[in-house]
C-alpha cells in the first residue's frame, strides 16, 4: 500500500490539526478495516475499466503468468519484517505475530476512527468508553497494552512503525528483550487511520542477558540516520519546545532496570567538533513523567539534524559505585519529508 506524495502531503496536514483538536471525522457506514490484507481496498468506481475492444487472441507469455501468479508479500509479514530488523540491528531477540492479538488490535483501531471527534477532544487513545460505538472488551484490554497511531501518517500501517521509530518513547516497547509477540491492527474511515501494536511479554526472560547491556539506537556506527523527531507523540516529550521541531531522538535503554546514576549525555557535530544545543532526558532528571523515561537516557537536538553528517554521543554516570561512560558515533542520511503525526 505505497503511498504518493501527494497522499503523504494529505495525510501530514491532517496529523497536523489532528495534534492540534482541530479535525474530527464524519461518521459514515462506509467503515473499512484491514489487518494486514494490504491496505484500503480500491472502491470500485476508481477501477480501471475493462477495455472490451482489446484483442483476445494475444499469445499470453507462460513465464509471464507464472510471475504474476507469484503471492505478494502481505502487510503482516512486511511489518513484522520490518520490526524484526530494527531489533536485530540493536542485538534483540526477534518477535512473533500473534493473530488473535492482531484481531482485538483491529477492534481497537475501529473503535478509534469511529469516534475520532471525541479522541481529538482528549479521550484516551488507551482506553474504550462502552458508551461509544465500536466499543469491544476486547478492543478495551488490548488499548492498554499498545502504541498508537491515530490520524496522519502515524496511522498508516506501512508508516507507523518508522515513525514510531522516530520517536524517544513509543520506540522503546519495539525495541525491548521483554516482548516475545505482537499484535497489529488498522482501521480506516473515510480519510482517518488508526494503527495499534500490541507488545506481549515473555513467561521467561534471561536477565542476566537483559540486564548485561543497554539498548542503544541510533546504534554506534549507524548509517542513514533520520534528520528529525516525528512530532504529535502523547505524553509530549519535549513539551518546552515551542515549535516541536527536533532532531531524531537518540536512546540508551537500561530495560532490566538499575540504569546508571547521575547520568549525563552530550552530542556533538563531528563535522564542526561543536556540542549540539539538546533536550536531555535522564531518570534522575526526566523532561516527562512516563514509566519508559525512567530506564534509560534520551537526548533531542534542539533542532533536526542535519543531513550527512557525523555526530558522536558521550554519556556519563556512576554504575555500582564506578565511573561509566559510553561513547559512540552515527551518521545522518539525506534529507525527507518530516510529517507531524499523532502517536499516543
């Protein structure tokens, strides 16, 4: 379900006065949903019409045929796919798809784009009110364990991962040892989306392996890195920043817990050798209350970064009564579309 620039560009605006409680959707029977089924289906009148003065008595070509007989790769195993690689890039054990999870991700997903008006006004992307329609207990249990995009690109299901991504909190659930499978459903109606991924925990963990070493992304020597923060993620975690224009957000996860004390982070441009003007989030110090925030580190230039570029990160701290320090480098890729989504 690839996507042209000009619906990028629709979809950005409306993640755009989405974030802002400036769009509600109308509600219509029309209501389509896909799991993994590649996306909004064509209606019918946008069909192409058969072209019934065309020639029958072509030779077809066998080799052809076979080829286009080939099965496509569905949505779910290209996002699955795509979780997996930025989980091995880090060193992280691969997850599996849970398809009963997926079918309550979809529920909740429906439930969302049919009372967009009300989500927009402050209702919890993580929660069901039974007295709105879609509601399902289902939908209800599954809100409580997910990342959401909901409206613009963030609920696409062919974006929403990478934008996820590009964000310092609803990163870290793709990215821990703690998940063994997930569930992700989509929802569309009329021109709202809605993506949920649903995290399931693993029965046993090696903790001596989890707790062994932090979870770093970007990773050292990272190439191609994003140029900026994604924008819309709830709880908002640069909320001092006036216009939201960040650089991508660089993480040091601890997810066994017992992260270093008095941490301290520092990016520079190795192109000028000059420190870089961030938003710097430690557990001693957080720029949000959230339960993720309180593992690990995560640093935001004040401004996106720029492009093909090296920069290098230094963090600092005390760990079991030594100094610790973690250096390492990355370097930046050309310039994309920075989209403002919503993501909860």
């Amino acid at each position: 379900m690839a996507l042209s620039y000009q619906e990028l560009g629709k979809y950005a605006r409306i993640g755009a006065l989405v974030a802002g409680g400036l769009v509600s959707s109308l509600y219509t029977p029309s209501l389509e949903t896909r799991l993994y089924a590649g996306g909004p289906a064509e209606s019918e009148k946008n069909k192409p019409k058969e072209d019934k003065n065309k020639k029958t008595s072509e030779k077809k070509n066998p080799s052809a045929d076979k080829k286009k007989e080939e099965p496509a790769v569905n949505l779910e195993e290209k996002l699955l796919a795509e979780i997996n690689s930025y989980r091995n890039a880090v060193g992280v054990d691969a997850v599996t798809f849970d398809e009963k999870a997926s079918e309550h991700c979809t529920a909740h997903a429906r439930y969302l784009v049919m009372n967009m008006n009300d989500a927009s006004q402050g209702l919890s992307g993580h929660n069901e009110d039974p007295a709105l329609p879609g509601y399902t207990e289902e939908g209800a249990k599954i809100a409580k364990q997910s990342i959401i995009g909901l409206g613009g690109p963030a609920g696409h299901p062919e974006l929403a991962v990478k934008l996820h991504m590009a964000t310092p909190l609803h990163r870290l659930p793709l990215l821990t040892w703690e998940v063994d499978n997930i569930g992700i459903g989509y929802a569309k109606l009329d021109d709202t989306l809605a993506s949920v991924i649903s995290f399931h925990y693993r029965v046993m963990m090696n903790k001596a392996k989890m707790n062994k070493d932090p979870v770093i992304f970007p990773y050292p020597n990272q190439k191609d890195v994003p140029l900026a923060y994604a924008g819309g993620e709830r709880p908002d975690p640069i909320s001092e920043d006036n216009d939201k224009k960040a650089g991508f957000p660089i993480t040091v996860t601890w997810y066994g817990g017992n992260p270093p004390r008095n941490l301290t982070a520092q990016l520079k441009n190795l192109k000028t050798g000059k420190l870089v003007d961030s938003w710097i989030s430690t557990p001693d110090y957080p720029l949000v209350k959230n339960d993720w925030a309180n593992l690990g580190v995560y640093v935001m230039a004040k401004d996106p970064l720029l492009p093909r570029t090296g920069y290098e990160v230094t963090l600092s701290g005390v760990h079991k009564e030594l100094l610790w320090e973690k250096k390492w480098q990355f370097t930046t890729g050309g310039i994309s579309a920075i989209s403002q989504a919503t993501i909860r």
